[in-house]
C-alpha cells in the first residue's frame, strides 16, 4: 500500500508540469474542481488580477502630415482644395479686364462648399464673391482696370507691378482654403498716376513724377518746362532777372521761353491782366533800366 501511495503521487505531480516547463499550482480544496494559475506570460499576453488572460493593446497611429501645399495655396483638413487658381490674361492696362476662375473640391462634397470672395493680398479689400460658374466646382469673377483702382488705387512710375489676389473659400463647417493669383499692371507710357496711364517725361500734370504738376504745363524729359514769372517792378529791389528768378528759388533760363528771356509792360495793371507785352531775349543777368514799370522773366519751372 505504501508503495502504491508513492506511484500516485508521483504521477499526479507529473501531471501538473507544463510542456513550457512554467509551474501550475494545484489547489487541493476540491481535486475535481481546481483552478489552474499560471505564472508568466506568452505571445503578448497578460494576467489580470483574477487570473484571467487579456489580450496585450497595442496602439498605432497613422501618419496624417498631407503633401504641401502648392506656394500661395493653403487649406484646412477637411475643408475646400483648390485644384486650380488663375486669371485668363497675364497682365492688363487701363480699359482692360481680367477674369480670376477658381476649380475646387472638397472631400465632404461640392454642396459643402459654401462660397469664397476675391480678395487683396493683406486681405483687407474685398472685391467681391466669386460666382458659381460653368462645371461644378468652378468659380469665377472678373474685375476692370477701373475697378480694381477704384478699391486699391493704381499709381506706378516707369514700372509694370505685379498684383496679387487672394481667393478664399468656406465650408459648411468653417473650415478655410486660400490660393494666390497675381497679375501684372502696365501702360503704355510706362507709368500710371490715380489710375490713368501716362508718360511722366513729357506729362505736365505728372512731370518727373505722379502729382508733379508744372505751372507752365510744359514737361521736357521729366522736368517742368521754363516759365514766366509773375510781375515785378521796380520798388521790389531786384534788378535783373537772374534776382528774380532766384528770389523764389529757380534760376533764369535765358531765352528759353519761346525764344525770349524777359516780357516788359508799360504799367503793372497790363502786366497783372496778362496782355501782351514786349519781349526780349537780353541776357539773364542784365540790369534792368526800369523804362517799362513791370516785367515777367522767363524761369526754370521746378514746383
């Protein structure tokens, strides 16, 4: 019987090794019903508590960074995508127009677009919503010399600027995309002031530059054009016109005013009223006589 005892306990604890050799313990409250623990774990396994087995979580994220956006084009996850933004002319000059058409998606559907509006590139002008146009997602507005300087006035000198417009688009959502078109201003004289082209080398309201106005109107190579002075007589202590041009900051151009350096007047009242008086084409320098009471003296014309 001894023996016996030994041959059963022998088997039992044989019974209760695993094949990955981890130790089983064996309640021995009730043989028939005990319950195995084991120690350890495998194949990303864990052990809660009450000894069951759960299976290992393992988190996994996903790379969402989105290709860049193309330069001057920008837009929110979700939100509108510009396919394209452009105009139908590379530049314009004053009585021209430009057309600006924008082709869009959006990953919700073209009904989640709600609209956009053409913009200035600070953003600060708005000159209007682009209108649903053509195949859907497709967006235009056009916009006249007249128009863009009535909103950002035009006025350049000797160049041909570039111009950009920003068109922005909304979704349902709020959320934004933005793209940039630019389009060049140009004029056939080269300049443009409050919106007229012009040619500053010769333009007597704009001589050299935008608002340079000459009193003669005249403009030669972007300086005024000599002048008449106003009147002066004798009891104003300048006695020749070089003084007199230079008493008010210009200098005698002798001959230079259709052939004659200065017009004398019997009496100033002629000479204020503007008749015609007697013209000659002495020296700048010469000192004057007085024989005639008032004179006008031809000037370089630098207001």
């Amino acid at each position: 019987m001894t023996h016996r005892s030994e041959i059963v306990s022998i088997l039992i604890l044989l019974s209760a090794c695993g094949e990955d050799g981890g130790m089983t313990t064996v309640s021995t409250t009730n043989p028939s019903t005990a319950t195995l623990t084991q120690s350890g774990t495998s194949n990303g396994m864990t052990e809660d508590s009450s000894g069951t087995t759960t299976g290992k979580t393992t988190e996994v994220t996903s790379d969402t960074t989105s290709t860049p956006p193309t330069s001057g084009t920008t837009s929110e996850d979700g939100g509108p995508v510009f396919l394209s933004f452009s105009t139908n002319v590379g530049k314009i000059t004053q009585g021209e127009s430009v057309t600006f058409t924008a082709l869009l998606t959006d990953p919700d559907g073209l009904d989640d677009i709600v609209g956009g509006s053409l913009l200035s590139e600070d953003e600060k002008i708005d000159f209007g919503p682009l209108i649903a146009a053509g195949q859907p997602g497709t967006y235009s507005i056009s916009l006249s010399w007249a128009q863009i300087h009535q909103s950002d006035p035009i006025s350049f000198e000797n160049a041909q600027p570039a111009r950009v417009f920003r068109a922005r688009f909304f979704d349902q959502k709020g959320n934004q995309a933005a793209s940039d078109a630019e389009i060049l201003l140009t004029c056939a004289g080269g300049s443009a002031c409050a919106g007229f082209c012009t040619d500053i080398d010769l333009d007597g309201m704009n001589c050299g530059s935008c608002s340079h106005a000459c009193a003669s109107m005249g403009c030669q190579g972007g300086s005024c054009a000599p002048n008449l002075s106003g009147c002066f007589e004798e009891m104003d202590g300048l006695d020749s016109c070089s003084a007199i041009c230079a008493s008010f900051g210009e200098a005698c151009a002798e001959s230079e005013c259709m052939g004659f350096t200065v017009e004398k007047y019997g009496t100033i009242t002629n000479c204020l009223k503007g008749s015609a008086g007697i013209i000659g084409s002495e020296p700048c320098d010469k000192i004057q006589s007085w024989a005639n009471p008032a004179i006008k003296c031809c000037c370089t014309d630098s207001n």
